[in-house]
C-alpha cells in the first residue's frame, strides 16, 4: 500500500490555489502569485520546475506550462510569471486580461524537467527575455547552498527584462544584462571559454538561442551531458484533422485552434500529460493505423522514431490526411 | 597483434572504444606501453598542437614515435602511480572544452578515468581504447590490497596470500576488478591457473 493519493485523472496531482496577488513586471510580463486555499504549505520543489495552470475560458479548458518562479525556501506561494502574447493561442492572454487577484484556480504539483545538477562545480545561465523564469527558482535554490553560479541575460531592453533590476542589484558581479536596444550581445564564445573542469550550462529562451548555445559549447568541445535546455512548444495551429480514437470507440474532430491533446480530452477521454508542451515525453501515444503525413513538432521521439509514424505526442503535433487511429 | 576482442560480459564490466578526435580547446592523451599506437594512429599537426601526452612506457618503449608526433607537452613516468601527481595537475588546470583521450590496458584507463571524472569530466565523453596486455588490475575483497597485472585466473594475492577467483564485477571507483577467494569452504582446493580469457 502506497501512501501517495490514489490518481484518477492524467497529469501531475492538483491543487487548489487563490490569486493573492497579481503584480505588473514589465509592459509585457505579469506576475502571479498562489497560496492554497486550504491554509497548507505548497509541495517543495526544486529550481527550474514548472506547474499547469488550468484556466476556463469559457467552454474551452486552457492548461499551459509556467515555470514555477519563487524562491523554493519560501513554501507559503508560488509564483509564476506570463508574458503577454497576443498572436499566441490565447492562454497568456487570458491570464492577463481575465485572471485576477482573489480568483481560485487550480494548477498541478511541481514537474521538473529541467533541474540544476548538483554535482557542477560551476552554473552558467543563459536566459533570453521570458526565459529567465526558470533561472529565479534556480538561483534560489543556490543560494541556499552557497552555489556557484553566473546569469548571462538577453533582453530586448532594460525595460522590458523582467527581474533584470532585482537581480542586478542582489547579484551585481553575477548578473550580466544585454539589451538589444543597445546592441548588446551575448559574448557567446568567450564565456563559454576557460570555464572550470565540471561547470554546467543551462539555456532557456528562443529556440534560436537554444540551439546557438547547443552548438557552440559543442564546438568548443562541450560534453553534451553538461548543457542543459528547456523549451517548451506551444501547439501550433494548423488544418482540422479527423482521428479514431480504437480504445475508447471515438471519432474526434482536431480543430484548427486546438492540439490533438486538447481535442482528446474535450471527447471525455483520459489522456496522460505532464508539460504539454513536447519534452516529457508523457502523452506519447501509438498509433494504430495512418494514412497521410505526421507533422511532428516534439522535442521527445528520435528522428527515427518520427519517421516510423508508428508513435504521436499529441500535445504538439498534428497530422495531415485520410485516417489517423490512436490507440487511446 | 595489440587489438583484442573482449568476450561479452556482464553490465558492470567496461567497454573500451576506439579514439577518435574531437574539436577541444585542448588535448590530454594519457597511455601506457602499446596504447601509443592509438595515439599515433590519430595523431594529426592539428591535434599535437594542442596536445599533452602522459606516456607510461611499461617494459614497450615507445617514447621515441611519440615525441616525433609532436606534441605541444610531453610527458614520461615509469608507473601510473608516478604519473598521477602529474594528472591531477594537469586534469585541475584544465577548463571546459579540454578532451581526454585514454589508451592502452584497462588498467591505466580504468585510473585515468577516475581522476578525470573527479576532476569534472562526464565519463561518457571520455575516449578510450584497449590496446596491449589484457592484464587485469584486481582488488582482494578480503584485504582490500591491489594486485596490478593479473593475467591469470585463479591468481594470488599479492598482500594476504588468498587464492582468488578473478571476477568481471569492476567498481569505476577504484577502477579494478573484484577478486574473491575460490578456495574459503575447502581449504587447498584450487583448480588449475588458467589465462583469464581462455
């Protein structure tokens, strides 16, 4: 007999929480704080986990992944923080214009895919605008630890990098701020050069940023083991597709402003998820039988395994044709 | 013939690979006696430039081809037990980028890859390649003493005297194998020395 709470439904263990307060950051990014509404301390969790807020958007059952951004110390809130996005899907939106202070929602426990390695000697940051999130739980949770660390932070202006005047103040020789306004940039290469034997980078921001930093600590002969990176997807849009769900004896319609997930789950169907957002790896389902083409957008499955077409993350990826039938 | 196909075994047992150059701000090749082929079979004007070579001879000299490769530092010890001094130094001052390349018997790589991951390397991107002696370096699990170059199965102590069975089980740790006594129920009874891979 486990002690753990019995699950029923998909996705990590909820919580119940209330809005104690929403705080403008920048002109684009506004912060979120929870407590719970039962009075309880929130689950610990460790720098650079993420929690799903559900939002009810009228009929529609928006869940999207934010970094948990508090200091770990602190289990009395946490604290998330969206950056507007008005060509998104509407979720950023949605949190800024109609969630507010003393509201109650309910986001699940902590999930963390990208978290520190404690067995660095030296920690590297790399945030670009909005992907400093995860960097403030991290740096917290160094703090407590006496860790060594440096942050290396792109914004479009000082102005619009969020935390960067908190954490220039508290940190003034470990936080470096570039601003595209003043054409300053990341000097790449030379930071990355002569670091310690044993120091880890972590990256999080634009897909372009990722993918720069990826390779250039490669080919300056970086183990891959020690850069870090977390992006999360959202689902892109795209043309409605029918699929057959075997297990479960549905058709369902995907819409063009929905995920399959999402279309999965308004059918009344149990789906599992973790990040929604193509890393975790915990929706991939198999598909049964295919005719047309997959559009795959996860960071999950191998090339290979997306060329097979015989397995689906359903949280980003879409598909193209006649008959698609899942096993779910 | 200094190339040796290792029978398949179980999990805990190492895998050697076969070097390759990688781009590095540096190079570390440390090797003893027939694992300087390995160096000299990727040995490029490119790589030496940057390359330091520990080289531990053991009774097969090849000091002389090594040096001709041209490598930026060079350095010679008689025993790895000499050299280490000069590896933890070398492993210390080294930053991110530098790449590790280990050769010759799985005992020198086995300890060369314990300083380099104590030092802050991934084990999984530090090279090796067996060549030479498949001599094994043994731990007595009685009195915890090491016996280098164990060729033969059973084999004695070198510390306690024990008649020990040579196992597979390897602890990176102390980057030896572990040895058990063969004849602790009945006293004398131990069958016939054989090579281990025999």
């Amino acid at each position: 007999m486990s002690a753990a709470p019995q699950k029923t439904k998909s996705g990590s263990e909820t919580l119940n929480v209330v809005v104690s307060a929403k705080v403008p950051v920048t002109d684009l990014v506004t912060r979120f704080e929870f407590t719970r509404t039962d009075g309880a301390p929130f689950p610990p969790f460790s720098g650079g986990a993420h929690t799903v807020v559900t939002m009810q958007d009228g009929d529609r059952t928006r869940m999207n992944a934010y970094s948990l951004m508090s200091d770990p110390a602190d289990l009395g809130i946490y604290a998330i923080s969206v950056r507007r996005d008005d060509t998104g899907r509407g979720g950023s939106k949605f949190m800024h214009e109609h969630v507010a202070a003393g509201d109650e929602i309910t986001i699940t426990y902590p999930v963390n895919l990208f978290s520190l390695d404690l067995t660095a000697k030296k920690h590297i940051f790399f945030a670009g605008g909005i992907g400093i999130t995860p960097f403030m739980s991290m740096i917290g949770q160094l703090d407590q630890i006496g860790g060594n660390w440096e942050l290396h932070y792109s914004a479009r202006s000082a102005a619009l990098g969020a935390y960067a005047d908190v954490l220039r103040e508290k940190y003034p020789h470990k936080v470096h701020l570039y601003c595209d306004d003043a054409d300053q940039h990341i000097p790449l290469e030379a930071i990355l050069s002569g670091q310690p034997l044993g120091t880890h980078t972590y990256v999080c921001g634009p897909e372009g940023m990722i993918s720069w930093v990826h390779s250039t600590a490669a080919s300056l002969g970086w183990p891959e083991a020690h850069v870090h990176s977390e992006a999360f997807l959202a689902p892109e849009p795209g043309q409605p597709f029918e699929v057959r769900l075997c297990k479960s004896d549905k058709t369902i319609t995907v819409g063009e402003n929905e995920s399959l997930l999402e279309a999965i789950e308004r059918a009344g169907v149990d789906a599992p998820f973790l990040c929604r957002g193509g890393s975790c790896g915990m929706c991939e389902t198999d598909v049964v039988t295919a005719d047309g083409t997959f559009l795959h957008r996860d960071y999950w499955l191998e090339q290979e395994e997306q060329a097979a077409g015989k397995k689906i993350m359903p949280c980003v990826s879409r598909f193209l044709g006649g008959v698609l039938e899942l096993d779910r | 013939m200094t190339k040796f196909n290792f029978p398949p075994s179980i999990t805990s047992r190492p895998v050697w690979g076969e070097l390759q150059a990688r781009a590095g701000s540096g190079h570390v090749f440390i090797a003893d006696a027939h694992g300087a082929g390995a160096i000299m079979d990727m040995a490029t004007p490119d790589l030496m430039a940057k390359a330091h070579i520990i080289y531990i001879p053991k009774g097969h000299d090849m000091s002389a081809e090594l040096k001709a490769l041209g490598p930026a530092q060079y350095y010679e010890g008689p025993s790895y037990a000499a050299a280490s001094s000069r590896i933890a130094h070398v492993l210390g001052q080294a930053k991110m980028g530098v790449q590790v390349y280990l050769a010759g018997t799985e005992s020198v790589m086995g300890q060369a890859m314990h300083a380099a991951v104590q030092a802050g390397i991934p084990s999984g991107s530090i090279q090796t390649e067996h060549r030479g002696s498949t001599a094994r370096r043994m731990q007595c699990v009685h009195c915890k003493g090491f016996t280098e170059d164990v060729e033969t199965d059973p084999f004695v102590c070198s510390h306690c005297g024990l008649n020990l069975f040579v196992r597979d089980h390897y602890s990176r740790r102390l980057a030896a194998y572990q040895a058990v006594c063969i004849d602790a129920e009945d006293p004398g009874n131990v069958p016939e020395s054989k090579g281990i891979y025999e």
